[in-house]
C-alpha cells in the first residue's frame, strides 16, 4: 500500500537562515540509518519536510525501525502514492486505503487537503467536501469531527496525489552532527550509554572512551561494552570506542592511596585521561551517565572533586536530576538495558572501597594524590598511548 514516506520535524523550522544545514544534516542521518534496511530510498527535502521514495519491494517494518531512531524527525507518515487519474478514481482508492486500515469500529474523521497543483479540477474546500460524502456513504458508522478527529486523511495534489493518515512519532531533537562532538565515558553500567543517547538527541556526536582493567575485567566485559556501544551508534551514528588498559594505574593508586578515597582518586584520573583523549579528537566536551546522590562518586562534593581536575573542557551530565527508575526505563527504551545487566563487571565496581567518602575534600585529595607522583605520570602517558582503538556502528 504505502510507496512513501513523509518526515517531518518540529525545532528544526525554527532555525531561520541557518535552518538548510538541518535540513541537510537530517536527510544525511536518514540516508545513513537506510542503508541497514532492504530497499532502495530515494531521500530528499522539499519546503518544510522531507520526503522518502522507495522503488520496487522494501522492509517496511524495518524502515519504520530504523527511522525512529533518527534524531531531528517529529513524525513519520507513510504515504500511498497514487497517480492523477481523475476525481472518481481518487476516491475509490482513497476508500480502499481506508477499508484496509481501519476495517472495524466507529471512527471520526476530517479530510484535509492541499491543492499544490493548481491546474487540479477541485479546490481544496471542493475536495474537502466531496471526499467526506465518500466516506460517510462508504462506511455508515464513521462520523465527521473537525477539532480532533481519531483519523486525519491528508490528501496532497501535487504532480502526483498524495494521500496519508497515519501518524508514527519520530525520536525528536536534533540531527546529528549539528551540536558539536563529545568524549562519552561509557562503562557496561546502565547509566552511561543512556546519557550518550541523550546528548545524541541535541544533534551531538559522539566518541567513547572505555577503561579496561584486565585480568580483573574479562574480556567478556570489554565485549559488553562494544555492544552497548553499537547500540548507542544507532541513534548516535559511527563512533570511535577508545579502549584504556587501567590496571597499571588502579593497582598503584590502590597500593599508595587511602582506600575510603579509592574511588575518587581513580575516577579523577578516568577524568584526566579522557579529557586529553576528547582534545586529541576535537572534542568540544566530556558526558557521564553521573547523577546526583546515586552512589558515594556522585554526592555533589565528589562530583566537585572529579570536575576539577578537567582543565579545558566542560563536563555534561544529562542524567544529573534523574533517579534510577527513569534512567531505567530510558534503557529500555533505547535497547541498552538487558545488555548492561549481564554480569560481566568494569573496572569501576572491581575496585570499590567497602566504605568510601561521600565528602571528599579537593584539598586532602590533592595531597593524597602526591602520594603518586614517582610513577603515575608514566603510566598515564603508557595508558593513553597504549589504548585500543575501534571503530562501532
């Protein structure tokens, strides 16, 4: 039945001049999330929307998928494309489109149509008026509601006739690419590869640094989390996962370090070397999946302590007011939950103190952190030299 696909997007014609360099970012996400689907896609733009035509035999249902996953759409019509072969035609088509979609119960309805080729024998009002004396006389138990009706037919004349009433919610946000590029430190926890997803959503793109611990990390972790990261890339588009081997630097600041302040010490340095990673690739800011209270690295006074020590670049948290419940459910609806529970553990639930400090002070961490001085630059420099680098999605 449906030949098309209307898209449309809301924050994006708010743009003014600058609104074509949306526009354009988001027929590029959309071609780019297609080429994982069966079909051939035929993308462009067109005042205020865009279109989608598909030639011979395609996936619907995987189009739809793969389009709800791009940031930037509002809404996603499919659309039966019909060609002009008079009044009388367009009707029977249009009562045929509606026995298949709705074949039972009563429904309202409003038909609104827009006559963009103005050669056509009807105005818009004209067919407004003559295709819902159609639908009342082919289906008794439908009624008429102009304010808010359960079904919007949506009849286009342009060169050729377009004709829609179904209405999929799109991801919203923004298009990719458009807000910048971000370092995301992404764990196998569930909170992380949510706060990726979120930031994707404001058009950012993302790369990823992950901190490995082996032997204490098994390889199965460091899986866990290239998946989470392929499924991130779905919405966030290609991505960078750098892979840092920590066990060096977690045994020294254990053995060195008071171990109530084991934690906020390494997180600290997670922090350094993600930062200088983020520079090295344009990166104009660092995402964690932190939120306030939810565990002793993420009371406010820790979190201070961990901005600190990031010199150059801002550090976002989307998921900052959020309790784990709503975290949690984000997960799920994104795909990334049932992956982050498989219990494969990272380096940071590995090294946790039995009693750590909620309320750290910067200045006695700082003092604390002289403790390693003889040794901890090298291995910083050996860390971030060393790290695998692997390209997801």
């Amino acid at each position: 039945m449906f030949q098309a696909f209307l898209i449309k997007y809301a924050e994006i014609a708010i743009k003014g001049k600058n609104r074509p360099l949306f526009e354009d970012a988001l027929v590029k996400q959309i071609r780019r999330a297609l080429k994982a689907v069966d079909g051939s896609f035929h993308v462009y733009k067109t005042q205020g929307r865009v279109h989608i035509d598909t030639e011979g035999e395609f996936d619907y249902n995987g189009t739809l998928a793969a389009l709800k996953k791009v940031y930037g759409i509002s809404s996603i019509h499919p659309v039966m494309v019909l060609e002009d072969e008079g009044f009388d035609e367009l009707k029977k088509r249009v009562i045929a489109y509606l026995a298949e979609l709705y074949p039972d119960g009563e429904h309202s309805f409003k038909v609104n149509a827009r006559r963009a080729r103005k050669n056509y024998p009807l105005e818009s009002m004209e067919i407004n008026a003559a295709m819902g004396e159609a639908v009342l006389e082919a289906f008794p138990a439908f009624h008429v509601d102009v304010k808010s009706p359960e079904i919007m037919l949506r009849i286009e004349v342009r060169e050729k006739i377009y004709v829609y009433s179904v209405d999929i919610p799109g991801a919203g946000g923004m298009p990719i690419g458009t807000g910048g590029k971000a370092m995301l430190l992404l764990s196998g926890g569930i909170d992380s590869p949510v706060a990726g997803a979120m930031m994707a959503k404001r058009g950012v793109s993302l790369n990823a640094v992950y901190f490995h611990a082996p032997p204490y990390t098994s390889e199965r972790a460091r899986q866990k989390v290239e998946d989470l990261a392929a499924i991130v890339s779905g919405y966030s588009g290609e991505l960078w996962l750098h892979v840092v081997n920590f066990t060096e630097i977690q045994k020294y600041i254990y053995e060195k370090c008071p171990h109530d302040e084991l934690t906020i010490i390494m997180r600290r340095y997670m922090m350094r070397i993600a930062e200088r990673i983020a520079l090295e690739q344009d990166c104009l800011a660092l995402v964690t999946g932190e939120s306030v209270g939810q565990v002793a690295s993420q009371t406010m006074q820790s979190l201070m302590a961990t901005n600190e020590v990031c010199e150059q670049l801002p550090v976002f948290r989307p998921l900052i007011a959020f309790d784990k419940q709503e975290i949690v459910q984000r997960a799920y609806a994104i795909g990334t939950y049932e992956t982050s529970i498989l219990p494969y553990e990272d380096c940071c639930t590995i090294w946790v103190a039995k009693h750590p400090v909620t309320k750290p002070s910067v200045k006695v961490i700082r003092r604390h952190e002289e403790y390693l001085k003889d040794g901890i630059d090298e291995m910083v420099e050996r860390a971030v030299n060393g790290r695998d680098v692997v390209k997801i999605g």
